[in-house]
C-alpha cells in the first residue's frame, strides 16, 4: 500500500505544476461564468403580513392579544398551498398558470417569535414576482380571516404590512458564485491529476526511459564489437586477487578458473602488477658473469687467467 503524501511533498508537486493549476483554476472561472450566463434568471419579491389579534376588555388584553398573534403566525405559512389561495391567485392572471406551477412559484414563512407572514413569490421577470407576491398575500389574508372566524367574527386580523415590490437583481443564478466554484472544483482536479502523474505514471515512465536506454547503450557496444547485444551478459564478476571486481555490463558469471594458466607480460618488469602474474611464473635466465668487481673496478684475477688460457692455446 503506497505511503499518504505529506504536505511538504504536496507542496513540491504543486510549485513544479503550478502553471497547469492556475490555467485550471482561470480555465473553470471562465467556465462558469459563462455558463451562469447562459443559465435563464429567477427573481424573488416578497410580500409581508401582520396578524393582529383582537384584544378583549381586562387590562392584559393587549398583551394576550399580542402573544396570540404570534402564536397563530406559526401555523399560516402552510396555507399558501391551500386550493383558495391557489385558485385566487390563478384567477387573477386570467389562466396564465395552472395549480401545480403556482405551488413551485409561491412560498410562505414565519419569522421567528413575530406575527409576520412573509409571502415569496419567484418568476423569470421582476414585473411578474412582483404580482404573484401582492395576489398571493391578499387572497391568503382572507382565507385566514375566513378560518379564524367564529360566529361571523375572527379573534385575528391579517392585514398586508408591506407590499412586495419588482427586484433590481436576480436571485439566481450568481455568476460570481458559480465561478468561483468552478475554478476551485478544475484547480482541485488538476492538482489531483498532478499528484496520481507524479507518484504513478511519471515514475513508470522513467523506468521505461532508462531500460530504454539501457537497451540502446548494450546495442551500439555490441555493433562496436561486432556482437549482439543479447550475447552481453548484465552483469560480470571477476574472482581472483586482491578482491572480488563487479563490472557493470555484459553474460554471465567468469572467475579466475575461465582465465589461461600462462600470462604473457610485456614491457619492462617494474611495470608488472604482481596480480595480474599467473601462480606459477618461469625463474629467468641467470645473468652472464660481470667482469668487474663490486666496486665497479677491472678483475685482475679474471684477466690473469684469460691472459694463460691464450698463451697456452698459442704454445
């Protein structure tokens, strides 16, 4: 299982493909820009209600007024999609949108701890939010007033606070946003390309580069020397004096017992290496008998007898 890459061996990898992250990273900006360009845009415009309770006569009235309110402001969000509403609001755009398109245009909340109703509408133009918001709040304020009723009097009242008004901008698409996450999504993918190239793919090719090599280099020894290059061993060993000698290159093993018994040594004695003399080397002729002494004067003694050898030979 190979090793987790270190931050330190991550940042190596990242300033040796630097200029590919970057051109990723404007690559995706670009991208995604231009993409949410092409993308139709949505605005939202909202409308706010206030439900009001109808206080009694004690002298807490208005705060258990206030706090019913707020209390029943919880359960109307729901009611946007509520078939009066709907049919209201479909009603005054003579049509233009049937039942389930109005269900995915309007929405409805509830600030927390607030008697307010909040009426959202979106659409693909300012113009049309902005009507879908204000005919959503009014027909949803009577059909509360309408449930809440007792008797033919309701403890609340619903009344629009806040009409809802065209938007300047859209809500969606952000092209800034998109493009911000495109070129952070395409930088991270060509970091992580640079890394799986780095720790896989680059040392494999390497490998393949230097046996490639090697292939070659055996082939132009073997044309030098008029052999082939699979006649070449990988590796030669010589055994014999003064240690074992590993020759890179070419077949297979040779010691000292694949080398003759008799070496020919040329060249002056002084130069020989006693390693490269077989075990068993000729004694030398011994030299002729110098005529001279020690000192390097004449040999009397040698002369004399020279001298009566010729004399005898001349008698």
């Amino acid at each position: 299982m190979a090793e987790a890459l270190s931050v330190q061996q991550l940042g190596i990898i990242a300033r040796r493909y630097w200029l590919v992250v970057v051109v990723a990273v404007l690559l995706g900006a670009v991208a995604g820009y231009g993409g949410s360009r092409l993308i139709p845009p949505t605005y939202a415009a909202t409308a706010t209600q206030l439900v009001k309770g109808i206080p009694g006569t004690d002298a807490t009235a208005n705060y258990q007024a206030a706090q019913y309110a707020i209390s029943r402001a919880r359960t109307y969000p729901v009611l946007i999609d509520s078939q009066p509403v709907l049919e209201g609001v479909r009603t005054d755009f003579n049509g233009q949108f049937d039942i389930p398109e109005l269900q995915e245009h309007l929405a409805a909340s509830n600030p927390i701890d607030t008697p307010l109703v909040q009426v959202t509408a979106e659409a693909g133009s300012p113009d049309l939010a902005r009507d879908l918001a204000n005919s959503a709040a009014k027909h949803l304020s009577s059909y509360i007033t309408q449930l809440e009723a007792v008797n033919g009097s309701s403890p609340v009242s619903v009344e629009v606070a806040v009409q809802a008004t065209a938007p300047s901008s859209p809500t969606s698409p952000r092209p800034l946003l998109i493009a911000a996450i495109a070129a952070f999504a395409l930088g991270c993918l060509a970091l992580a390309i640079a890394v799986v190239n780095e720790v896989l793919v680059r040392p494999r090719r390497l490998a393949q580069r230097r046996e490639r090599a090697l292939r070659q280099s055996r082939e132009r020894n073997a044309s030098n020397t008029g052999g082939s290059a699979h006649d070449l061993p990988d590796e030669i060993i010589v055994d014999g004096p003064p240690e074992e000698i590993i020759v890179d290159g070419p077949p297979d093993e040779i010691t000292m017992d694949d080398l003759p018994e008799e070496i020919n040594v040329d060249g002056p004695l002084d130069e020989v290496n006693p390693h490269d003399l077989p075990d068993e080397v000729s004694e030398p002729l011994a030299p002729e008998a110098s005529s001279q002494t020690d000192d390097g004067e004449p040999d009397d003694t040698s002369q004399s007898e020279q001298d009566q050898q010729s004399a005898r030979a001349s008698a």
